[in-house]
C-alpha cells in the first residue's frame, strides 16, 4: 500500500496506428475464459461507507464549535437586550463559551434504525449591563448564571432519502433560572420586584434568552446534522452516477453512521468522457463472499468499501470505450533491442522510437487474490506487439507476445492536485504467465533469436503504470469526503479487516 500520496510522472501516450492490425491480432486469441461466470447486474450493497464518531471528534468537532461560537454569541447578546432590566443601558457585554458532542444512538423502540444526538453545553456565560444615570457615574449589573445545555436528538428517517435521512426531534433544554447577580454603583435600584427570578428560564416565556436560543439553535442542530450526510455520504454517492443507485442499509450503532447501496448495471454504464453507455453483461464475477456489516462494524475513521464486481463492471465499461487497447508507453531503446533482436539487427532501428503496446482479448476484472484478499486486477488474454518508427513505418509490430497479466493490486491513492481519491493497480506485484511468442506476427531477426516470453514483464509493468497514470487519473476519480475543509487522508496504518474481499480504504479526518 502506498504510505503517502504518490504525484507520478506523466508519460505521452504513443497512439499506435496499426489499429487494424492490433485489433486482428487480438481477435485471434480467443472468447471469454473457459469457467467464466458473469457478475449479476444488481449488486446488493455494492457501495457501503461508514462514518465513525472519531471523524467527527477532535478537529472537526472543534471547527464546528468555532464555526457556530458566533451565531451562539448572537444569540446570547439579543437575549440578552430583549431581557434588559435598565432600559436603554449604555452597553451590553457578553462572553460564553460553545461546547459540542455528539453520539451515535443503537436501534431501539421509536427509532428502529438509530439516531444520533447533539449536546451543546453553553458555558461561563456572563452577561454585563453598563448604565449612567444623569445623576450619578456609571454602573454596572452582572448576570453570571450557571452553565446552560441542549441537547437535541435525530432519529434516522428513510422517507426523506435521497436527502440527508435525519429528522430531529424538539429540542430539550437546562437553563439557569437563578442566575447570581451583582452589582456596582447605584444599579441595585433596578433589581427590584425579583426582576430576574426566571430571567433564563425555561424555554417557554416569549423572548427570554432561553426561547430565543432555542429557537435558532434548533434549525443549527438540523444543518449539523444534514451536513453530516453531506459531507461524507453525497460525495461517495456521486461518484457512482453512472450506475442505478439504491440505499438498503441507513442505520447507526453505537458508535457511527452506516450507508450501504445497491448498485444497478442493468442499463449499462457510461465512463465519464467516453461515448455511452457500454453494456457490461459480460463482466466477470469477482467470486466474492464478504460479508459488508462485519467489514463496516470495525471501527475506523471513515471507510468507503466498492464490491468487486461493481469494479469489474467499470473496468468492462472503460475497456470497451478504449477499444480493448490498454495501454502504449514508450519504453528504452537499448534495453528493448537486446530482448528482441540478434547483436547484428540492433544498428537497424532507432533507439528512440521504441514503444510497446498493450492490448486485450477479453475486458480485465478483479480477483480476490492479493494479500488479505485484496482485489488484484486480472488479464488473462494479454498482447504486447512491440513497434519502432524504423519498421514499416512503425505501422507493422517487430515482435508479438500473447498471454496471462495478472498479480495488480487494486490500490488507493490521493490524486495529483487534488483531494479526490481514486484507484489505481500497482504494477510492483505483476507476474505473466502462459505467455508465448507470436512467431507468425514478428519479424524474422525476432524469431531467429527468439526470446523468452516471459522477458516482456518489465514492458508490462510499464503499460500498467501508464495506464494507472493516465486513463484511471483521468476517469476514474472518486469525489472527496470532507468536513468543511478539514483535511482527509488515507489511513496507512489500517489494516484490512479479516475476510475482507472488497475494494476497501480507510481515511483520516484531520
């Protein structure tokens, strides 16, 4: 796994103009993989994301507190001259201090798919009251009450799907109705008639602090909460437009939010900036058995897990809209001579017009075969035809090879410039195999010195990096989790979760 966000070189991909002949040689090299078994075009829980309390705690819960300490001091200052006892003082001084938590609530009677609350704790409010009478200097009242609290609790709500599923209930709160008082100057006068017994109070007299607090923090509490789904659901689902999305599982445990969709292929998929869309009814079942609420019960930050075949399906969709080629990279000239040609042909080319390209039979899909079960990429009808502008033109391969890529793991990374995350297969554990020499499509030198098939892997390794590069860089991004602009990253000291067989990453809030 890549430990750090990883910025690659771009290289220019060589468009081969032997596209009539790359796409014969492909043909002759077979159907689909005998066995091969089609993913179903609905995948249950295709997509799952999990947000945990610990993404919102620390850092993001304290740009919440400091977001919303002004509208709080708002509040407090208008109740507090809507509760003036001087009249017109000459001024109003105020100072409090906003503390946030919040807590995801397990399934129970009422709320069948969980809840989370919302405490607000309002402390060391002082509000101080400045007054000159004509008669006398100025003077001053101090209202110190004890602190105060709301705690506002939302139910999971599935009919307001596809917008944030969270209603909240009436807000509940503790008010100090006995503030302690003091007093400088001659402002004792206007304490009179136990003026500020329930001056706080309890919430229910028109215009008192405690009512107008609220009543504004009411609507507060529903767009922290909204944003909760906005900012970690929504992006996650975005990124799937092309498929038919459903929600199956919106709940909470004890300690986090779960998302699961069903993710429909029936109408084939469209890869962004491609002609679409491309039906995928013969993509390969990943022969995955995972099961998703064991994956999304562990306890990370964030985690977004795509099933596999929902990956193949992609994968089919994006193969087809590049015609089965896969890739072009240039690659060293001394190096591609001495594999190929005999030491008498080697002066006859140019060292650097030297590329390979890479194409396939039959759309790659992913297997659960890398370490812990991660998804590897898979290509079992692989050809590479090496070509050199000396040669035909370059029109006409030097040298063929056909057979099995496999071993590319699945990986994750942070997108060159951007916060987006997206997939990229890494070429560090590619292997070949059952991979022969073309004889019939190469050139005679080629055949003459015949080499060793399995010599072709670096320039396969090389095509899956510009693949990962260029094509996955380009159209496959996945859009940003984020709290209003708090940092995420991938999480590289999580480990995968015990039988996970899943397209799987882990992120840090912070």
């Amino acid at each position: 796994m890549r430990s750090t966000p990883t910025i690659r070189r771009r290289r220019r991909i060589t468009v081969a103009t032997a596209g009539l002949v790359l796409a014969t040689i492909a043909s002759s090299f077979g159907a689909a993989p005998a066995g091969a078994v089609n993913a179903p075009l609905t995948t249950t829980d295709g997509l799952g994301v999990r947000v945990d309390e610990n993404a919102i705690l620390g850092p993001a819960l304290e740009a919440i507190e400091t977001a919303l300490q002004p509208t709080v001091n708002t509040m407090v200052y208008n109740g507090a001259v809507s509760g003036s006892p001087v009249g017109s003082p000459n001024s109003i001084t105020i100072t409090n201090n906003l503390e946030l938590s919040i807590d995801f609530l397990a399934p129970a009677a009422g709320r069948p798919d969980g809840g989370l609350s919302v405490h607000a704790s309002i402390q060391d409010i002082n509000i101080r009251y400045q007054k000159k009478a004509w008669w006398h200097s100025m003077c001053s009242i101090w209202v110190d009450p004890y602190d105060a609290s709301i705690d506002a609790t939302a139910n999971i709500d599935r009919a307001r799907l596809p917008n944030a599923p969270l209603t909240l209930l009436p807000i509940t709160a503790d008010w100090d109705d006995d503030p302690s008082i003091s007093t400088s100057g001659v402002c004792w006068t206007y304490l009179i008639d136990d003026f500020f017994d329930g001056f706080f109070g309890s919430g229910d007299e028109e215009g008192s602090i405690a009512d107008n607090i609220e009543d504004q923090l009411n609507g507060t509490a529903q767009g922290l909460i909204d944003d909760l789904w906005t900012d970690h659901v929504v992006p996650v689902l975005s990124t799937l437009n092309e498929f038919g999305i459903t929600f199956n599982q919106v709940r909470t445990d004890t300690n986090g939010l779960v998302v699961t969709a069903n993710v429909n292929a029936s109408a084939g998929i469209t890869v962004p900036g491609f002609p679409g869309p491309k039906n995928v009814t013969n993509t390969e079942d990943a022969g995955v058995t995972s099961d998703v609420n064991t994956l999304l019960a562990a306890r990370r930050e964030v985690t977004v897990s795509i099933h596999p075949n929902v990956v193949n399906q992609f994968m089919n969709a994006l193969n087809q809209s590049l015609n089965g080629n896969f890739a072009a990279p240039p690659v060293p000239g001394a190096s591609v001579e001495a594999y190929l040609l005999p030491p008498a042909s080697r002066g006859l080319y140019d060292d650097n017009s030297w590329s390979v390209t890479h194409s396939v039979g039959t759309p790659y899909f992913t297997k659960p075969t890398g370490a812990g079960g991660r998804p590897q990429v898979q290509m079992p009808q692989s050809n590479f035809a090496f070509f050199n502008a000396d040669y035909v033109f370059g029109l006409v391969p030097v040298a063929v090879f056909n057979g099995t890529l496999g071993g590319l793991d699945l990986l994750t990374e942070i997108r060159p410039g951007t916060s987006n995350f997206g997939p990229y297969v890494s070429s560090t554990n590619a292997a070949v195999s059952s991979m022969t020499f073309d004889a019939l499509s190469s050139d005679p030198d080629v055949v003459t010195w015949n080499p060793n098939p399995t010599g072709v892997l670096p320039y396969a390794k090389a095509s899956v990096d510009q693949f990962s590069d260029v094509f996955l860089t380009d159209f496959v991004s996945l859009a940003p989790i984020s709290i209003g602009g708090i940092s995420v990253s991938l999480c590289t000291a999580c480990t995968r979760v015990s039988g996970d067989q899943r397209y799987t990453e882990f992120f840090n809030v912070g």
